[in-house]
C-alpha cells in the first residue's frame, strides 16, 4: 500500500488532506454560490461540501412558518439552478480523489443534504452486542439492526464530538507529518 492510499479493506482512494480538498474547492466551485467558504468533511468513501446560503429578504415579523417556507424554496432553487454545475465538479472531484462528492446546504435554520452515500458496512458482534441492538428493533426505535447500528453510532458522534474532532486532527497532524518525512525509493 503506498502511502497515499486508505488503510480501510477494499478501498484505493488516495489520501488527501481537508486543505488540499479546501484549496482546490476554492479554486473550482463558483464564488457566488454560498456566503463564505462551504464546510467540507472527508472520508475514505466520500466527499461532502456542506455551503451557507444567504437568507431569503423576508420582513423581520415574518412568521416562522413563512421563514421556513421560503428556506425550503431557497434551498430547493439553489439545488435546482446549480445541478449540471455540480455533478461536473462532482465527476470531476471523483477523478481527481477517488472519492463521491456530496452536496448539502444551510440556510437560516433549514438545512439540506443532497446526494448522500449510504455505505453497507460489515462488523461482528458477540451476543450482547447484539442483543442491545435487538433490544432497539423490537423497542421500535429501529426498523433493523443495521438502522440499530446506525443510530448508535450517531449517538457516540452526538456525545463524543469534541473527542472526535481532537481525533481527526491529530491523524491530520500525523499524516502532514508522514508526507514531509524521506520519500523510499
């Protein structure tokens, strides 16, 4: 395995760090398309580009249920009017990382995911781990043990966020740290 390539099982995407994928965002995706530079999150399978929209021109006694309403209508224009733009950038982000590219917006307090994977993931669990994820499904929090598996690995991200973030950044700081190391030949 070279070093620029995943370490997960089964997968070839090269590596590339958050900057080098926010440095060429910046340099591809239109200026005018959110207020300030878009949220990216990278992983082994997938590229997601989270943008700010700018809030739609309502009357500050707008009531909620009209702000909310022209959100959506932002949201469902921007996602409209970019569309062809976006799967060229996405066709060719994946050429060039190995990787899908997803799209979401926010605007005001709606948000919008486009496009999202959903990636099967293989695991083993013993009786007891099982058995908690049984207890989700039958408990009707979960239609199946994969959906049971699903909401608690989002219940860690929910709870564990900072420990996570410190995590992400330290393999970062590892990985910028093995690319500035001697090349082998």
């Amino acid at each position: 395995m070279g070093p620029r390539e995943s370490k997960r099982q089964g997968t070839t995407s090269p590596q590339v760090t958050t900057e080098e994928l926010r440095a060429w965002l910046l340099g591809r995706l239109p200026e005018d398309w959110f207020v300030g530079p878009p949220r990216v999150t990278v992983d082994s399978d997938e590229i997601l580009i989270v943008g700010q929209l700018s809030p739609p021109d309502l009357s500050s006694d707008a009531e909620p249920a009209s702000v909310r309403a022209a959100e959506t209508g932002r949201i469902s224009r921007f996602r409209a009017d970019t569309r062809e733009n976006r799967i060229s950038i996405a066709q060719e982000g994946r050429f060039r990382f190995g990787r899908t590219i997803s799209w979401g917006v926010e605007v005001g307090a709606s948000a919008q995911n486009f496009t999202m994977m959903s990636v099967p993931v293989m695991t083993r669990l013993r009786q007891s781990e099982r058995t908690v994820l049984d207890t989700l499904v039958d408990s009707g929090v979960a239609r199946s043990r994969s959906d049971a598996l699903a909401w608690c690995v989002k219940l860690v991200a929910s709870n564990a966020d900072e420990w996570l973030l410190q995590l992400r950044q330290a393999m970062e700081s590892v990985e910028t740290i093995r690319q500035q190391g001697p090349t082998v030949a």
